[in-house]
C-alpha cells in the first residue's frame, strides 16, 4: 500500500538536500600557479514502488516500496601541472565504502591523452556517458552487455565479469580534436578484463571507440545524454570490447577439456541535440549492440542482439519529458535459459525538472520490464514488473 507519511517524510528530507546542493558548489584549492585540488560529489536517491506479482500466481507483496541510494560518492580531481592529473572517486551506496575510480592522466597533446588506473572502458556510448547527466532516470540496460559491467547477465557460468564490476584497471589512449569544421575523438584500451582459472594464458581486455561529432564537439573523455540546449550536434559512434578466454563451456565430449569461451561486443550509436531560438531543446540517441561468445550452447542466452533508443524534449521553463524503449533478442533456442535473462522489453517514460541543470534535478517516471526469465522481486518470481520511481539527483 501506498504511505503517504513516507513519501511526505522523502520530500521534505531530499527538498533539503538538493537546496544544499544547489549552494555548495564543488571545492577549488589553489596549491600553487600550476596546481590545485578539487572537491566534488554526486548524490542520486530514488523512491521506488514496485508492482508484483502480477499474475496471482505466487505468493507475496501486491505492491512493495523501496528507498534507493543509487549513487553516493566523493570526488578528487587533482591538478599536478599543466600535463598531468589525478583522479579518485568513492562510492558509499552499498555497506561500505570502496574507491570504484583511481587513474592518472599524462595529456602529452590533444590528440594524445593516456588514462592509466581503474576506469571506465569505452564499450559503448553509455559507458562513456556521465552519470552526472543522465536522462532518461538511469543507463539503458543493455549498456550492462559489455564485459566489465557483467556481459549480459552479470555473471558469465559462474564466474564474476571484472573483479572492479563497471571499472576495468587498465591503460586508455584518448584524443580528441577538430576535423575540418567538425570533430573526432576515439579511445584505444587494454585491461585487466576477467582471468578464467581453467586457463593457462593471461588473456587482456581490449576496447576501441571512435566517435564523429558534427557542429558542436563532444570534446571530453565523458558524453551527456542531454546537454540542455547548449549544445547543437550530431555524434555517430563505433565501439569495439573484446577478450578471449572470459569463461569456459562444459566439453562436448566426456572427458575432453573444457572448451573456453571467447567474447566480443560491438556497438553503434546516433547521438542528436538540436535546440531552438527560445531555449528549447530536442534530444535523441539510438545504441545498437551485438553479443557474441562464438555460439557456445552454456552461453547463447546471453549471446544475441539488442538496441535501445531514447528522446527528450527540453523546455527552457525547466522541465523535459522523456521516454526509453530497448529490447534484446537472445540468440537461445526458447530465448532464454536456466536464470540468464534472455530476451527481454523494457521502457520508460517520465520528466524532469531541473532545479539547477545538471546540478540538482528531480525525476519521475513510469518503467516497465517484461523478461523471458521471471525476476526475483520482493520474493516473487515476475515476468513483468512495473516501477515508478521518484529520483532526486545532485553533483558537482
């Protein structure tokens, strides 16, 4: 049942939050001409209502509420000199504290910037996207089909996907610059990735972006879902995330060895920003993504193909409504097998007031995820599950 006493209590704790916020902007201090130290953080809390148990079938909760911390991290950005910086990011959303973000950057030139330490890898345009500015409530799912955020199914046959999950400890080249009267930026990686105990070589995790902006550049390492009508462009991204022997495949026959399981990721993206002469703003992405483990039957339900796509249309009053539709056909015979996800449909519809851009915004929205494989919620096995969501986001 709805309490309306908690939602209330929710209100006035995050109205609270996000004013804070919108006064404290993020820390510059100076340590000399060429140095300096910044301060940051990023807070994003949801209030969720979960519709279960949809067909009656199973015991449980008709309906069960939640409160989220989604993302609750500090942040240091350190100057060296003019070439060099360091960056550390916590998060203390779970139980404990842990550092999910650690590198150093050399920038020897536009063109040539090296990331070295725990970081995102470039596998698709969402994982090159801040969580900062995010707009349709969160990421679309299928940005978890790459490696380091689970491939698919967050455990590939038992074994964890990168042991930093999202992260990836590794080297980045990365260059960005003008080409003509538009612009290009790409990313060439090698990571850690995940070592399989059956075998017997040291395998690397290997990542190749590129991305074409035309009109306004995208000039940074990290993308926005929506730059609010600052921005007038239109990005074509290509990424490319693979690494052999990530897990291995029982043997066809009784006593061979265990065949080893190698994984490739391709993904394309459409990325459109076009305001207007009042401050109005459309946005629209579309990301297509391809799974492959080589069609090895204990992996096929997380083999397969998917696509998502997502559009907003920003008022210069503060407010954009939004939607998000994807989908992911598996390549499995019956589209989905034992507890790996399999095919599945999901959207999201709602809006966003922006209380202070990117800095502090509130979110509604309605979700709905139909799933071939039923999903754990509230103790009931589902295969829909409808969500509202109430999310107050702040950072700097």
């Amino acid at each position: 049942m709805f309490n309306f006493k908690s939602f209330a209590a929710l209100m006035v704790l995050l109205i609270i939050v996000v004013a804070a916020g919108s006064a404290m902007a993020g820390a510059e201090i100076a340590v000399n001409d060429h140095s300096s130290i910044n301060l940051g953080y990023r807070l994003q809390t949801y209030w969720q209502s979960y519709d279960t148990n949809l067909d009656e079938d199973s015991p449980g909760y008709e309906t069960m509420t939640n409160f989220k911390l989604r993302r609750a991290r500090f942040r240091l950005k350190g100057n060296v000199n003019e070439k060099v910086f360091v960056f550390f990011q916590t998060d203390v959303s779970g139980k404990d504290m842990k550092m999910i973000d650690a590198f150093v950057t050399y920038k020897a030139s536009p063109w040539f910037n090296f990331y070295m330490g725990r970081n995102m890898a470039p596998s698709s345009r969402q994982a090159t996207t801040t969580s900062g500015a995010l707009m349709a409530l969160d990421r679309p799912l299928q940005t978890a089909n790459a490696l380091n955020w689970g491939a698919g199914g967050g455990v590939l046959n038992g074994i964890p996907a990168t042991p930093d999950a999202v992260r990836d400890n590794g080297l980045t080249l990365f260059g960005s610059g003008p080409v003509g009267d538009n612009s290009l930026k790409y990313y060439l990686g090698i990571y850690n990735g995940v070592q399989d105990a059956t075998s017997v070589d040291d395998k690397d995790h290997f990542t190749f972006r590129a991305q074409y902006n035309l009109w306004d550049a995208e000039a940074g390492y990290y993308n926005s879902s929506n730059y609010l009508g600052k921005k007038k462009t239109l990005g074509i991204g290509f990424s490319y995330d693979t690494q052999s022997s990530v897990g291995s495949s029982a043997a066809a026959t009784p006593g061979d060895p265990n065949v080893l399981v190698d994984y490739t990721m391709m993904a394309a993206d459409l990325f459109l920003e076009l305001p207007n002469s009042k401050g109005n703003a459309l946005t629209a992405e579309f990301g297509w993504n391809s799974l492959d483990f080589g069609d090895t039957v204990d992996f096929m339900a997380n083999q397969g193909t998917g696509y998502y796509g997502q559009a907003g249309y920003y008022l210069a009053s503060g407010f954009q409504p939004w939607f998000l539709y994807e989908a992911f056909s598996s390549d499995a015979a019956d589209n989905a097998d034992g507890n790996t996800p399999g095919s599945y449909t999901a959207f999201r519809v709602g809006a966003t007031y922006y209380i202070d851009g990117q800095h502090a915004n509130v979110k509604l929205a309605y979700q709905s995820r139909t799933s071939d494989v039923p999903m754990d919620v509230g103790g009931t096995e589902e295969d829909t599950v409808n969500t509202i969501t109430l999310g107050f986001f702040t950072t700097y």
